[in-house]
C-alpha cells in the first residue's frame, strides 16, 4: 500500500506523489547540487591559478621593461635589486658573463607562500 503525501484534486486517486517518488526527487536534487559546488569550487581555483599567472607575467614585463631601458654600463648596478608587484616580487641577478655581455636572471617569488614561481634570464651586450 503506498502512502500518498498529497492529492492534487478531490476525488483522484491517483493524484499526489508518493513518499518513494518525493524522496527520490529530492536525492537527485541533492546530488545534481552536489556536483554544481564540486564544478563551481574547480572554476575558483582555475580562476584564482589565471589570476596568478597573469600577476607574473605583468610583474616580469615590468621588470624587463626596466632593464630594456637601462644602459648596458648601469646593468650591473641592477645586481640584487628586487621589485615588488601585485603580490609578486621579482629578484634581478645581472652577472658579467664576458666582456661586454652581462646574463640578466629574473626570479619571481609569490609574496604570499615565498615559492618561486617562474624564473627567466636574458643575455645583454654592450654592442648595439
């Protein structure tokens, strides 16, 4: 005998829903929620890791753009300096490989967990 929990018109009996039907409903309701928070949590985090690359990405430009702009004669002065950018910081290592070639190292670090998250070198003569 199946319970009916509700009856849509007066004298139908067959109108309303079972309690197997309703609980039935109501878990693939649960489980349709279930995997929309799993899919929404997965679209945080790949939105959050692109948000990061692009922070590198901008902070490395920023710091070649500067060592672009700098004589060949003061890159050596660059040696050490650091740079702070949108959550990353970017050391530069300017070494004299040879006469009149200075290798240019960039290292962006992420401010918030200390990893290095990408590394890029250059080389630089003083030829034009």
């Amino acid at each position: 005998m199946a319970i009916r929990v509700a009856a849509a018109t007066k004298g139908s009996a067959q109108a309303g829903s079972t309690l197997i039907e309703v609980l039935i409903a109501s878990s693939l309701l649960l489980i349709t929620s279930a995997f929309l928070a799993s899919t929404m949590g997965s679209i945080a985090v790949a939105s959050r890791g692109a948000d990061q690359a692009v922070s590198v990405q901008i902070a490395l430009d920023n710091v070649r753009t500067l060592v672009d702009d700098t004589q060949f004669v003061d890159l050596l002065a660059l040696n050490g300096s650091s740079f702070a950018r949108a959550g990353v910081t970017v050391g530069l290592t300017a070494n004299l490989a040879a006469v009149g070639l200075v290798v240019i190292e960039l290292t962006a670090v992420d401010d918030a967990t200390g990893a290095i998250v990408a590394r890029s070198a250059t080389y630089r003569s003083g030829e034009l």
